[in-house]
C-alpha cells in the first residue's frame, strides 16, 4: 500500500524483514521439535538457534532468488551463509515450503487483526461517547432522503456503534479460524515429519495446528477472512455516507472538523470539503475489492496449485494495511465531528408540523445500548 494510507505498525507485518524473521522462527522451532524427537542432532537445531540475532539482508536472499527462482530456497540458503552449511543440514527436513509460507501469512494475519481489534475498539469508544452526548439532541429522520419522523443525533451514532460492534465480533471469530498453522509435508501426509513438530511450532507461534491440510492450510478460511474486513469496510462506508450527507451546504447538521490552515479548493476559498470520509469512501472500495479473488482462491488443484499466492502477496498487506489506516481515520472523523443542533431543528422545522403526521409519534430511548 502506498504511504499515505499506510501506519508504521501494520505496515512493519508485512515488510520482508519482519516475514523472513517468521519463515527463520518456523524453521527453527521445527529444528528444535526434531531434535527432542531424536530425528536430527541436538546441536545442529540449537547451532540454528544461534542465529536469532541475524538481521537477514533481503538484498542478498533476493539476488539468490534471481538465481534458484524460489523464495524459500533462497532464504534457506542465506540462512545456511550464516549458521554454516554442515550445522543447517537438517534445516527444512521432512517440511515443504507451504508450510513455512502458509502457517508465516497466517501469523501475520493474525498480527494484523490484533491491530484492527484496537482500531474498532477505539472507534466503537468514539461512537459510544458522542452517542451519549448527543442522546437528546433531535434531528429529523430521513427515508428515501425526505424528512421523515423526529430522531435524535444520539441514535445515529447508536446504530454505527450496534453495527461496528457486530463487526467486532465478526473480526475476532475471523481472527480465530485464521490462526492455524501447517508442518505436514509434501501433500500433508506426514510421511517425512512427525506431527508432533507440527504442534510444537504452532504452539510457539499462537496457533493451532490445522486438522486436515493438504500441502496448503484451506483457503476457505482466507476467504472468511477478507470477507469480514470487506463487511467492515463496507460498514465504514456506511458511516462515512451519513456524514457527508449532513456536511451538504443545504443541510449542515454535521461537518468534519476543519483545522486551521486547513485548504479545501485551490479554486474557492470558501469551501469546506468532507475529503476525509470521501477517502473512507474510496478506501473503503480498495478493501471490498480483495473480497472476490479471495474466495475464487479456495478452489485450487489437487491437493496443491500456487493460483492463490500471486493473490495474498498483494490482498494480505493491501487489505490490512488500508483498513487499519481507514479505522483510525474514521475514529479521528467521529472524536472531532462538529455537531449543529440549530441547524437540526431548522431542517426539521421547514415545514412545521409535518413531521409529526403520524398518529402517536414520538422519540426514541437512544439510552438503552448502552445501559
């Protein structure tokens, strides 16, 4: 993703550095569980060990990759450069480069939504305080876009926080069916590593051992996965559209807030523009266009093509990367938001009475969310 909508800490998951540190930690932890199994030296798995200080060049693995064209291969042998051939023999033994790769995307997956569960939970906090201040604060209701009934501000920001909060529980059960890894082998028979490997690299990296792979952890659970990130960035959207709609020079009921300095044309000087929730609008769309190819990515050959990994190398940065950028923007969005209960009631009042042609009619208890 590019800079401008991108933050360091997510950003750091998916920088190379930080994915050749994880394939290193896989291999290592492998080494260590078949040296307890009596299958390799001890001293070949802690001589890897001694290379958890390494800063791997990425130039270097890269200028080897340009030679074996394979990734893995060309980590593997800048590895050996630095614990020594003889001593990294058994590196990788019994393993296929699935399972450094798929159970490696995963933890960073699951890096991932550890942020975006903080964004949404800085956001719903950001809903549930302006919420509550603006819980008798009366604006009119609209349907197709036409003055409806009486409601309150406090309601508006009720419904984004109730909708937010479902995401919220979509996201950490999407993070639960994420976070498993693979060490089976070729096609995940077993047949050259032990499942106990397996389990003991998944338990030192956070996660569960995948019960049924083949040479690749199922790709129905990456499709879950963005498919939640496409809900709430949908949801987003959704919130994002309310606001420029009341910013409207004709309705004005809510608007951005505008920071001095702050330039809204290079042509009108007067203008106060919602750029920032037309970015979430557009952002927004970046995220729910990874949700397609992630699903066509289930179907894949055998028990193994690589149709998939030309996909994730891009939808896994590009969709965390931006939804956490787009999170923070619209909790910033929400905290500043200026509010104009005048202009709330002279809206509703332009045609006087009318609103109330509905026999009965009356307010809402935006309370009850959060009691």
């Amino acid at each position: 993703m590019i800079p401008r909508y991108s933050r360091p800490e997510m950003v750091a998951i998916w920088s190379p550095e930080t994915k050749f540190r994880i394939w290193y930690e896989i291999e290592a932890h492998a080494c260590e569980a078949m040296a307890n199994l009596g299958v390799i030296p001890r001293e070949n798995a802690d001589a890897v060990w001694k290379a958890k200080d390494v800063e791997f060049d990425v130039a270097r693995i890269d200028e080897i990759e340009a030679v074996t064209k394979h990734d893995v291969i060309a980590f593997l042998t800048h590895l050996a450069e630095h614990v020594g051939s003889e001593e990294a023999r058994f590196v990788h033994q019994g393993m296929t480069s699935s399972d450094v790769l798929d159970t490696c995307f995963n933890v960073q997956l699951v890096r991932a939504s550890d942020i975006l569960i903080k964004d949404m939970e800085a956001l719903l906090a950001a809903l549930k305080t302006r919420a509550l201040e603006h819980k008798n604060t009366v604006r009119v209701g609209r349907s197709h876009g036409i003055h409806a009934e009486p409601t309150t501000m406090g309601l508006t920001f009720a419904r984004f926080y109730a909708e937010m909060d479902r995401n919220l529980s979509r996201l950490k059960l999407a993070r639960e069916e994420i976070a498993t890894g693979a060490i089976s082998g070729a096609v995940g028979t077993f047949a050259n590593v032990d499942p106990a490997v397996e389990e003991h690299v998944c338990a030192e990296l956070g996660l569960s051992p995948e019960p049924i792979s083949t040479q690749v952890i199922p790709r129905d659970r990456h499709a879950m996965f963005f498919a939640t990130l496409g809900v709430i960035a949908s949801s987003i959207e959704n919130v994002a559209t309310e606001i420029r709609h009341m910013q409207r020079t004709e309705v004005l009921e809510g608007a951005e807030f505008f920071s001095m300095g702050q330039k809204g044309s290079s042509a009108m000087p007067h203008k106060k523009n919602p750029v920032l929730t037309e970015n979430l609008t557009g952002l927004a769309r970046l995220v729910r266009s990874a949700v397609i190819p992630a699903m066509e990515n289930v179907a894949l050959w055998h028990e193994r093509d690589i149709s998939h990994s030309s996909v994730e190398r891009a939808i896994g940065p590009d969709c965390c990367v931006t939804l956490d950028f787009a999170l923070a923007r619209l909790t910033g969005v929400i905290e500043k938001m200026l509010i104009f209960p005048d202009n709330m009631l002279d809206n509703m009042n332009k045609f006087p009475g009318l609103v109330m042609s509905q026999a009965g009619s009356s307010g809402a208890d935006t309370g009850r969310c959060f009691a």
